[in-house]
C-alpha cells in the first residue's frame, strides 16, 4: 500500500510529505519484491525436484599438481552408447571443477548404500581447505589415473568430450574409456530423495 501510495503522490505531481528516508524506505521494499519472490520460488523448484530420487556419485581427477580432486555429484547420467558418452552437471561456482577441466579428464565413482560418510566427505567445498582424500582409499583408474574410490559400486573412466552452458551449471560430457562394477550385486546404490539418503525396498 505504501509503495502505492508514493506511485500516485508522484503520478499527480504532489509533493511527498513524508521524510526523504521513509521514501527511500518504501522504495527499497519494492526493489525487494522481486528479489523475495525470485528466492520463494528458488525454494519452490528446489522442494519439487527434490521428488526426483537419483543415485549419487563422486567425480575425481588427478589434479596437474600431482593432487587428487573430486566433488559429490548428483546429476549424473549415461547419455549414448555410440559413442559411449555420459554428462553430470556442475555448478559454474564450483572450485574443484577448473582443476579437473584441466586435467582433461575424470572418473565417475558411483556410490553403494554404505558410503553416506563418504559422500558428506566430498560434499565439502575445496574453497574451505578441506583434504576430500583423507583417509580414503583409492587406485588410479586405468585409462586416465584418475582416483578410483574403493567400495564404490561401479566407476566409469573417461575423457572430457564436450562442456556446454546450462544456466548457473555447466553440463559435462565424459567419453567412456573404462568402466567396471566390481561390487556387482553386493550392495545397493546410495539414493538422495528430498535432502536425505535412502536406501531401495524390494517390492
């Protein structure tokens, strides 16, 4: 109503009896609408999508520094099988991503149902100074030397194929070089459903 008021005031051409500080007030609550609505609906896409239950993985390089690096993904997918490619998305914001675009390549560590630890592990930023690889056991995969994580269900070694803009993300597309699921039915896959971890039920 206020920010209504201050429009019409202006529209006639009448003088604003308020305080210079109260307009300016009024002004930047209306500067703010679109900011609250935007972040309402941010939250609202967020709540939707976290509907959509997906299977967890761990995306690691061998960093030009002689360092491993690696961040928790969710938006992993195959994509072709000829040529066998595959894509995850990363945020544009992400600091482990440069190091593995430098690198060239990475591997795809798809998570079983007993590596949550694991998970909120490399779920950390790398802005934070975080050693990811600390006390985690893993092998350099055969056609890239990228980290192949111990336990994980399967890995997919590859080559970075192709990266396009998608937003706020990008989208990374990996030509496969090896894979294998050395835990074959063992274990079950770690599933991330509306901000927690879960696990499959036989039906």
């Amino acid at each position: 109503m206020a920010v209504a008021a201050v429009r019409y005031l202006r529209a006639v051409g009448a003088p604003l009896s308020v305080a210079p500080t109260v307009e300016e007030a009024v002004l930047a609550e209306e500067a703010a609408e679109p900011a609250l609505q935007e972040a309402a609906e941010n939250r609202q896409l967020r709540d939707a999508l976290g509907h959509f239950a997906t299977g967890i993985t761990v995306i690691t390089a061998a960093g030009e520094d002689g360092q491993p690096v690696g961040f928790a993904c969710q938006s992993f997918s195959s994509l072709s099988l000829d040529p066998p490619l595959i894509c995850f998305n990363v945020a544009r914001t992400s600091t482990s991503w440069p190091r593995i675009a430098r690198a060239g390549a990475f591997c795809v560590n798809v998570l079983a149902d007993d590596q949550g630890e694991l998970c909120r592990s490399f779920a950390v930023s790398a802005s934070t100074g975080a050693d990811k690889f600390a006390g985690v056991a893993w092998q350099a995969a055969p056609a890239t030397g990228s980290p192949r994580l111990e336990g994980a269900l399967a890995w997919v070694d590859c080559t970075i194929h192709a990266v396009h803009t998608g937003g706020d993300h990008l989208i990374v597309l990996g030509r496969i070089r090896e894979l294998a699921a050395p835990r074959g039915e063992q274990a079950g896959p770690l599933v991330f459903y509306r901000s927690n971890f879960r696990q499959l039920r036989e039906q």
